[in-house]
C-alpha cells in the first residue's frame, strides 16, 4: 500500500505519521497543494507533483490541513475517485472547514451545544440583542487564536473590525477546564482534559496543564456521534461539562496531538495508519461486523 499525503507536510502530526508508517514498512510520502499541477494536453488530464511525481501513483490519499487550497483540492479529489483510488477525508475539499465545526448541530438537533449564532455580515438586530459576556470566535482560527470574551457592545465592534465576518457567538459559561477527545475510525482514543490558567474564560490550549481522564459512556459516545455527523474519520472533538450535562463545543478537522500523544500514552499516529490500511482493504475486499476499540492499547512510544 502506497499512501500520499496531501496536505500540511510542515507540521508535527506529518512527521509522526511518516515515522508510524515507516516502522510497518509501509510507503508513504507527502505533497502540499501548493506543489499539485494540474494539466490537460490533447485532451488527456494528469495530476503531477512539482517534483515531477505522478499523483495517480499512490493507493491511498489522506487529506489534511489543506488550508486556503481546499476548494481547488476538490478537483484533484474527483480526478482521484474517477480513477478508483482510495481518499480519506476528502471532505477537507468539499466543504468549509467552520462549516465543519458546526455542521454536527445544524443536521442533528440531538447533540448538545451551548447556544450560538453563526453570522457573515454585520446584521443589527442580531447584534443589539446581543447579552453580555459572550464569546466571539473568528470561525478562521485555531487553537484558541482569534476568540474572545466580549463584555459590551464596543469590544465586539472593535472584534469584527479585527477580523471580520464570519463569526461564531456562543453563550459564555464560566469554566475552568474541557475536554479534547481524539476520535478515529469511529473509535475514542482517548481523553485530555486541558485547564484554563490564568484567563477567565476558557479559550486555548498551548501552555497549561494537561491530564488523561477518562469520561463517562455519555461524553464518549457524543464525541463519537458529532464526529460521525461530520463526515469525519479523524476528529479532535471539544467538550465541556456543566451541571452535569456534556456540550460540544466543536469538532475540529485535521486536529494535532503532539501533546495528546504526550499526555494520554496514545500512539495516534499509529491508529491513523492502522485506519488508513483498513479503508484500502475495505475498498477492495469489504468486511462486515463492527470495528471494536481495540485502538485504546496504542501506546506512544518514548
């Protein structure tokens, strides 16, 4: 099995999935979108890497982390599927990456989230009704950059001015830690509970302490459902408990975990492997039954 990478290639979660796949012997390589030509001569099309590699040489195609080039991935996805090659989150090229934090609550009223209003330009009624704090989020954003605790009217113009429309605005609940489940393949991995220090809201995750905790059947299994409704095969899902019920906050496509794999013990990594190689077998030799947790014995290696 040939894999391709197509995505990010600079970050950490690349190199450890190079390094998993290397240890099983397996090929694996990596294009960023920036290096993809796309070319027709004499009405014959083909898909080339700058280096000169043929993309339709590869098995399976993981997308990740595609960035400001998801919409012109989308073609290279088709041209792929056309060819009956096996694509792994393709959805990076087909959908907005906000739309995919959310998407789990506007197609399924089931999933608990805190109250909030998508918005992609500047609607007054909205906006004058508005109750104070609340949290603003420029929907692109990561790892907590670009969110806010807003307490008046003034501090969410000066917000929109900053980074514009659209934006996300959620019910703020005072909360002094969340949750970050990894789910793949369907599968919890596992849970790492992060803390808020030195904030009075609850935003990011770099810096701070870190835990493995383990949650209740509820959370897990809402972690998991979000991410199903996403289309997602991989997914970093937030939650947050309060009064005793579990919220989504979001489902995060592409999610890194240096510092999961470091906290929980989890090779994750390994498990993106293990389910790249069951969706090329299932493409050709479909399976029934249920995939069972049999990724929680993953273990990072020191």
């Amino acid at each position: 099995m040939k894999t391709l990478l197509v995505g990010n290639t600079k970050c950490h979660a690349a190199t450890r999935l190079q390094e998993e796949f290397f240890k099983r012997g397996l090929q694996f390589e990596m294009v960023s979108p920036t290096d993809v030509i796309f070319s027709v001569t004499n009405n014959q099309t083909s898909v080339t890497a700058n280096d000169g590699r043929n993309i339709l040489e590869y098995d399976v195609y993981f997308f990740r982390g595609l960035g400001e080039l998801a919409s012109e991935m989308a073609v290279i996805a088709n041209y792929l599927r056309k060819h009956n090659k096996v694509i792994v989150e393709d959805v990076f090229a087909t959908r907005a990456t906000y739309f995919d934090k959310f998407l789990p609550t506007m197609v399924d009223d089931g999933i608990p989230v805190l109250d909030y209003r998508l918005i992609f330009s500047s609607h007054r009624n909205v906006l004058n009704a508005l109750e104070y704090p609340i949290i603003a989020k420029s929907l692109e954003g990561s790892m907590g950059i670009k969110v806010r605790l807003l307490h008046n009217r003034s501090g969410l113009d000066d917000f929109i001015q900053t980074f514009n429309f659209p934006i996300l605005l959620q019910k703020y609940i005072p909360i002094q830690f969340d949750y970050r489940v990894i789910v793949i393949d369907g599968v919890a991995l596992g849970v790492m509970k992060r803390y808020n220090e030195g904030e009075d809201f609850l935003t990011v995750r770099a810096g701070g302490r870190r835990e493995c905790v383990e949650l209740p059947e509820q959370a897990i299994d809402l972690a998991v459902h979000a991410t199903q409704v996403a289309g997602l095969s991989v997914a970093g899902v937030d939650l947050l408990e309060h009064e005793g019920t579990y919220y989504r906050i979001e489902v995060n496509m592409s999610p890194q975990f240096r510092t999961f794999e470091r906290v929980t013990q989890i090779n994750v990594a390994g498990a993106i492997c293990e389910m790249l190689q069951r969706k090329y077998q299932q493409h050709f030799m479909p399976v029934t039954g249920q995939y069972t947790n049999q990724h929680a014995s993953f273990v990072a290696e020191p």
